[in-house]
C-alpha cells in the first residue's frame, strides 16, 4: 500500500500529476478542493458553508476540512493506498494528519511564482464532467466545450487575480513552512514542475523509486 501528499504552490499542477499517479499505481486520488466543488456545484449544506470562503481564495476552518477528510478516508475504499491533494495546507492539518496516518512519501512540485500566475489564468474546467483544461497547454478541440462531454469550459470561480493573491500569501505563510516540518518525519520527494506534465510525472516517479519511472 501506497501513501503519499502531493503538495504544491497553485497551478503546479498537483492534481494532474495525483491524478496520473493514481491511475497507474491504483491509488485513490482525494482532492479536498474537489470535494468542495462538488458540494458548492451541487448546492449541499457543505456547500453553502465553504462557497464564500473558497471565491475569497481563503482558507476553509480546519474543523471541517479534519471533518471532511476523516469521513473521506473512513471510507477505506483505498486498497492499494491514496495521494492526497489540497491537504495539508497549515501547521494543525499536518499535524491532525500524521497522528492519524502513516505516509510513505511526500511529493512537492516546485515551481516559481512567476509562472504561477500565467498557469492558472489559462485553467479552465468543465461546468458538467469537471475534467480540467489549461488554454497554453491543453486546449479544447472547440473552444470553450470539453472534449469529452460538449460541456461549456469555465474559469474557477477563485480563479481571479484577487482571489489568486490571496492563496498565494496564504501558500507562503502557513502551507510552506509545513514542508519542514515533514521533512523531520517523512521523505519529500521535490520535483521541478516547470517542466512538461510526462516529464513530471517521470519525474515523480523516478524521486519515489517506482518501476517503469
Ligand atoms: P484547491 O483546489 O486545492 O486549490 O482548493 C480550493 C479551495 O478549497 C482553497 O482555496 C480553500 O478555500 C479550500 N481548501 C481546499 N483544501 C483545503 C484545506 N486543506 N484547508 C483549508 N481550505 C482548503
């Protein structure tokens, strides 16, 4: 079984890569950002208590982020393991996390904040199936309908210059400095992730020691 946080300054592309490494290695992907879009799109109770904070680009209580992810995690449907993305992002997450978890490995794409603001303006998503697009780097067939399902591409709603400053203070000040307090206690593996997605994911990969890397 297989373990591992993905972390990451926004538009790293840490659900990509969780996403591929999840399919490979048959792990479930848990995006704690997912689950909130899922509850604010489908207007749940959940929902309604996070959307304000999630447009602000703050941070949601850790009450219920801990709420979220043990209900999540109770659901032991990870047989093979789980990458977590989105979580930890403070000091009492990590903390909650590795009293509860053992991990194997903790991936950190490293990117600079030059090239944040460039990825995450392109991101787009689809309003129905959600699969993600990046207008520089995988554009639709039509413009603005998702490949997969016809469904009109949006930006997140925390998308927005203002919402973006916001996370990105918010990334420096209490996600970064969570990165040491790991690194005490479990293997970070750091991945350039300027680089195109496969070489990342190679990338990955090879820093976690998996065949075929
Ligand atoms: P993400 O998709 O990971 O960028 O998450 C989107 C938004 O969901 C964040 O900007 C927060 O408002 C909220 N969120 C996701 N994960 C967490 C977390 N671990 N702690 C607090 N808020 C979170």
């Amino acid at each position: 079984m297989n373990k591992y946080v993905i972390m990451g300054i926004q538009g790293s592309g840490k659900g990509t890569q969780a996403k591929l490494l999840a399919a490979e290695l048959d792990l479930e992907h848990i995006s704690v950002g997912d689950i909130f879009r899922w509850n604010v799109q489908h207007h749940t109770k959940l929902g309604a208590q996070v959307r304000r904070t999630m447009a602000e680009g703050e941070l949601v209580s850790d009450a219920l982020v801990e709420a979220v992810v043990r209900e999540r995690l109770t659901l032991h449907d990870w047989n093979y393991g789980f990458v977590i993305d989105g979580f930890p992002r403070n000091a009492r997450q990590a903390e909650f996390f590795l009293e509860s978890y053992d991990l194997d490995a903790v991936i950190l794409l490293e990117l600079d904040d030059s090239e944040v603001e460039r990825r995450v303006m392109a991101r787009r998503l689809c309003s129905q199936c959600g699969v993600d697009y990046n207008l520089m780097a995988h554009r639709p067939a039509t413009p603005e309908r998702c490949d997969v399902c016809g469904g009109l591409l949006v930006a997140r709603e925390d998308d927005t210059p203002e919402a973006l400053a916001a996370r990105l203070r918010t990334y420096h000040e209490r996600t970064k400095p969570i990165i040491e307090l790991f690194q005490r206690k479990e293997f970070v593996a750091r991945v350039d992730a300027s680089v195109p997605i496969a070489e990342v994911q190679s990338a990955v990969r090879g820093a976690l020691g998996l065949e075929g890397a």
